[in-house]
C-alpha cells in the first residue's frame, strides 16, 4: 500500500505541475470589427482574457485573394496580425482559431474596410466531420476511462477476479481508439483542418502544444496499465490502482472544470470526480454478469462494492455540485445558455442512475440473500444503469462544443457621445451588432444637466447599403432615460444616428452623428 500511496502522490503531483489555465474569450479588437477606415492599418490587434496561443490566422483582402504575408506575433494576451503593406481598398476579413490554455480553440472573424466597403466575406467553414470525430472520440474515451479502469479496478479490488471483465476488456480497446483518435480530432480543430489532414504531421504536433495533448497521453497510459491488470497477475492491484488513479489525473489536468478558477478546489474536485465515476460506472458490467450466477458467491462482492459505493457516491455528487456551481455562477445559465440545458440533461439521467442505485442497495440487494429469484430484477435494474451511464457519456461529450457560462463575456454595448453648443447626447447600443438592438438615450444641456423633452425620436440610415431614413419614436423610462427596444439594423457598416428631442411645442434640438455597427 505505501507503494500504491507513493505512486499516487508522484502522478497526482505531475500532473497539477501545470499553469494556471482557463477558457479564453476575446476582449477587444483594434480596429473594431466593422470599422471603415481612410487606410489600411498596420495591425490588427486582438486582446483576449489570458494568454493564447495561435493555431491558424487567415487573411483575406479587399479584392477577396487569400494573403500568406500577413505575420502573426503574440504577447501575453494580445495576438498581432501585422498587415502587408500593400493591402488593397475594400472589405478585409481576418479570420483566427486561437488555442486557449484549457486546451480548446476560440475561433472567430474580424471584419475592418479600407475606404468603400465591398462583398468580401469570410471563408465559409464546414467541419467536415470532425466534429462528429470529436464527440465520437470522447465518448470512446470515457467508455475506455470509466468502463475499461474503471471494471479492471473493480476486478482486483472489490471481486478479486477477472470473472465478468469482458465489457471492461472491450471498452479498453474502443477507450484507446478514442485516445489516439481525441489527439489527432484536437489538432485538426485547432488548425481548422479536414479530416484528410489527419494524414498529415501538423495536426498531431499541435495537438501537444495544448494541455489537452498530455492529458490524453495520460489518459492512453491509464488504459494501457488496465489492460496489463487484467491479463496478467503480477502486480495487478497495483497495476490496477494506478490505472484508476491516471483517470482522476487526466481529467483535472485539461478541460473547462479543472482549469476554472479557483484551481485549488476545482483541479482536485475533477480527479475525485473522475475517480468517484470509474469506481461506480466501471462496477456495473461485472456485477451484472456476477449476479447472473448462483447468488451465493456474488452475494459478498455485490454487499462489498455496496458499501465502499455509499461514501464514494456522496463524494461524487459533492464534488460535481462544486464543480457544477463554479461552471454556471448563476441559476439563468442553466436554461440561458448550451452549457446549462447540457447540464440539465446530465441531472435528469444522474437522478435517474441515482434512483436505480438506490432500488439496487435498499431493496434489490437485500432480496438478493433471501431468494436467488431475485437476481435477474437486480441485473435488469444494473443493465439500465449500464444504459444511462452511456447516454450520460453521450451527453457530456457534447460539452466540448459550448463554452460554460463563466467564459462567457458580456457584451459591451456601443456607445456614441453627440456633443453641441446647445445639448449632448449619450447614445448606448446593445449589443452593437447587425440585428436586433436596444438604444437608450441619456439626454442633456451643454453644461451636463438633464435635458426635458416631451417626445424623441431616432432615425437611421445606411446609404451605402440603399436603406432609408427609418424612423422610430423613444419611449421615456423610468430611469430617466429615453429607450427603444428590439430596433432592426440588418447591415453591419457605419449608420447615420439623428436624434430629435422636442423640448417645447416651438422648440426642437435635432443632432446627428455615425454610429460604427459591427456585424454579427
């Protein structure tokens, strides 16, 4: 044991030898997205919440060619597109995939015209299928991770034999696949590559440039260390343990959860997470065989994992409730966002795998000592576990593709100041893009006091685009401020903004300016 102690310690130890690390969301652009400028600017520059890394940087210039002369640079958290210097008049799109320290790309597209703008659109992405690839591939994962470690472990710790580790053995091998296949997926997305690019070396070199790469290194090495528990004797609880320890260790090593602040409870919360999940999930294939044979041999082994499963369930649900509170931050985030009504589901099948559980150690087990009929019921109410732990794994992999919602920035609204020697303006514009957007209108005389009026209005126009002055009337509200709700600009470009606030029946204060409107 104070070998299997000291094995633990030295891969829990490596494994959180790692940088603070979390979801990277872009903060700013300089030009802002949208902007229409007299000359080309010599950068663009994109600053996001932590350090980045890039992965692929694509430029494409007013006359729609694709530019391989634009240069990359990064500091801290600032990446700098230098532009040529020859960029032509038009519409310019930069489009990025940055990595993010969690070991997930952030991808996007700045739009900025050097004098009129023209049609120039972004480059049109299709996943190709590795997105499919992705989520194929984590699910493969955890079968391997909490079905395969988590069944070897079951194996020589709790049943003290191989019998009933078919399934384990299966989900080893579809666990590895997934492992090399997550690598290869991981690069591809990063660079924004097809799937015939897996061919390639670029994919899998940028793969461990990312936390996520020596995660799953780890994660391979745990299934590989299963495997050898399962068909050899020697060492095998050890062998076995540490296995079952590797799980824990690459899962709070990469990801969203682990590497949400702070990391001293969300890092540790992961790897008894993960543990609490192979010891439970990776029991139930070998129970459900062992209970299909005389009840008197599986009798001690089902009461056995009953017991230990009690504690290690109630750490599992604290431990995901912690992580579960630190992912969302608020309860709107839970129907708000993709990350919530993911989450949601997961619940509903936890409770579900919960109540089953509970069936099987109040009711089914017990009946299990006094009459051997009752053990097709308890492997019935097993196999269903069995189920829903598949449609969990199926549901979780689909967080790799929304970010939670404590990533999630929120928009700073556009904001114009209209200033004249007779009153001033501040104009608010949430959010700011193409579509629907609210204004509020803050109104005021030229030395700043409230500025009365009895009706205001809002016209815009796009000119270059052909639309018309639009004009719609401000509702007052009762912070004192002029408001307009649900206002459709469906081009992005720099809009005319004329305000008429009528202060008297022969007075009316009328002021104009260009409002930037980035797209969406």
């Amino acid at each position: 044991m104070r070998l299997l102690a000291a094995l633990a310690t030295l891969l829990f130890v490596v494994g959180f030898a790692t940088g603070a690390s979390a979801h990277a969301a872009l903060v700013s652009v300089d030009p802002a997205s949208g902007s229409i400028l007299k000359s080309a600017p010599k950068a663009v520059e994109l600053r996001f919440n932590e350090a980045v890394t890039p992965g692929a940087v694509r430029l494409i210039d007013g006359a729609g060619r694709a530019r391989a002369d634009a240069r990359v640079s990064v500091a801290n958290e600032t990446l700098s597109i230098a532009m040529p210097s020859d960029l032509p008049e038009g519409t310019a799109v930069v489009s990025y995939r940055v990595i993010s320290q969690d070991g997930h790309p952030v991808a996007g597209s700045v739009i900025f015209s050097v004098g009129a703008p023209t049609a120039t659109k972004p480059q049109a992405t299709s996943d190709g299928g590795v997105n499919g690839l992705i989520w194929l591939a984590r699910v493969g994962l955890y079968l391997g991770l909490f079905v395969g470690v988590g069944g070897a472990f079951f194996a020589r710790w709790i049943a003290g034999s191989t019998a009933g580790t078919t399934v384990p053995r299966v989900a080893l091998a579809i666990g590895l696949a997934g492992g090399i296949a997550s690598l290869g997926a991981l690069g591809l997305d990063l660079l924004g590559l097809p799937l015939p690019a897996l061919a390639t070396v670029a994919p899998w070199k940028i793969a461990f440039a990312t936390s996520a790469g020596p995660a799953l290194l780890v994660a391979i090495a745990a299934m590989l260390l299963a495997g050898l528990a399962l068909v050899s004797a020697w060492r095998a609880r050890v062998i076995a343990a540490a296995a079952f320890v590797g799980v824990g260790l690459s899962l709070a090593m990469t990801g969203h959860a682990a590497t949400a602040s702070p990391e001293v409870l969300t890092r540790p919360a992961m790897f008894v997470h993960g543990l609490g999940v192979a010891f439970w999930i990776g029991a139930l294939a070998p129970l459900a065989v062992l209970v299909s044979k005389p009840a008197a041999p599986a009798l001690p082994i089902v009461n056995r994992f009953s017991r230990i499963a009690m504690p290690v369930v109630a750490v599992l649900a604290l431990s995901g409730f912690a992580i579960a509170i630190i992912q969302v931050e608020k309860w709107s985030a839970l129907i708000e966002t993709r990350y919530g009504l993911v989450l949601v589901v997961k619940l509903v099948l936890v409770l579900a795998l919960l109540a089953l559980a509970a069936l099987n150690r109040f009711r089914l087990t017990p009946a299990l000592a006094g009459n051997i009929k009752a053990a097709p019921a308890l492997k019935r109410s097993i196999q269903f576990e069995c189920v829903i732990a598949l449609g969990i794994f199926a549901v979780v992999a689909g967080w790799r593709f929304t970010p939670p919602p404590r990533t999630i920035m929120p928009e700073t609204p556009l904001a114009l100041h209209i200033h004249t020697d007779k009153a001033m303006f501040q104009v608010l514009v949430s959010p700011g893009k193409a579509g629907l957007d609210d204004f509020v209108l803050q109104l005021m005389t030229a030395d700043a006091a409230p500025l009365i009026a009895k009706e205001v209005t809002l016209t815009l126009s796009l000119p270059e685009r052909g639309i018309e002055p639009m004009e719609r009337s401000a509702e007052l509200g009762p912070d004192g401020y002029w408001h307009l709700r649900r206002v459709e600009l469906p081009f992005a470009g720099r809009w005319h903004v004329r305000i008429d606030a009528l202060v008297t029946d022969f007075e009316k204060i009328t002021l104009e300016d260009e409002l930037e409107v980035a797209p969406p």
